[in-house]
C-alpha cells in the first residue's frame, strides 16, 4: 500500500514537461513555460507601479528562440461581465513581489501561477519575419488597433 501512495505522489512529477534546450540569443531572465505539445520562453522586466504595475515582456519560440510578441503588458485580474459579454481586465497597482511565476501565454495574455494575468496594454508587436509583422494596440487586454507592418 506505501508503494503505491507513493507512486501516485511521485509520478505527477517524474512526469511533467520539461523544457527544451534552451534557444542560444535567449535573454538570461527568460523562463519556459508549457506542456507536452511545446511552449514558450517569456522574459518580463518590471517598469512602473502607478496607475498599474506594468511590465516590458518578450515572447520567444520554445524550439527556434525567435520572437513571437514584445511589448507592454499590465498586471490584471479578470472579471465577469456577464454569461454573453465574457470577462474584463482590471489592472492592478500593486507590483508582484519578486519575479512574475509564469504559468502559460496563450498568444496574448501571459498568466501567472497566482491567477492574476499580464494583460496587453499599448502596442505589441508581433513580428513574422525581419520586416514583416503586425502591431497590435490594446487597452487593458482589449485590442484596440492593429496595423501590419
């Protein structure tokens, strides 16, 4: 009975996601975060506290290190508005303490391992190649504009 509680115990750990080799050109505070059909390596640097703790982050591809989004992002929790309207974020003051626990990016909200968001806020820029791309502007995680370039 003690081998088999403490199979179950350990097996949701000897089998969870690793994170592939490490893309070289990747910024140093770049963490990867995913699961086992693949991921992304998300670096935020924290910018301001007031009105809302806001963050410059980066999004890179988990196998090639390219950049998939850069921009502003703000602290944010998300909100009903109701069974047809769906949610709304509301920005937080109050920066995280220490390093943001990333927990996955679902190619524009990046969240948190304690349920907050960093929501898109300003322009983001998403590019494809070199000089191809799309810019996309955003009010608290609502898209707002978007131009290609």
């Amino acid at each position: 009975m003690r081998q088999m509680l403490l199979l179950l115990i350990l097996l949701p750990v000897a089998c969870a996601p690793t994170a592939p080799p490490r893309p070289t050109g990747l910024p140093v505070n770049a963490e990867w975060v995913g699961g086992y059909d693949g991921g992304a390596w998300i670096a935020c640097r924290w910018q301001a506290k007031e009105p809302a703790a806001t963050y410059s982050c980066s999004v890179f591809s988990d196998s090639s290190g390219s950049t998939w989004a850069e921009g502003q992002f703000v602290l944010a929790k998300s909100v009903p508005v109701g069974e047809t309207q769906g949610v709304k974020y509301e920005a937080i003051a109050d920066p995280i303490a220490g390093r943001p626990a990333y927990n996955s990016w679902d190619g524009s909200i990046i969240y948190l391992r304690d349920g907050s968001l960093l929501v898109p806020n300003g322009w983001v820029k998403y590019p494809l190649d070199g000089s191809h791309g799309k810019r996309v502007r955003y009010s608290t995680g609502k898209q707002v504009e978007e131009i290609d370039y």
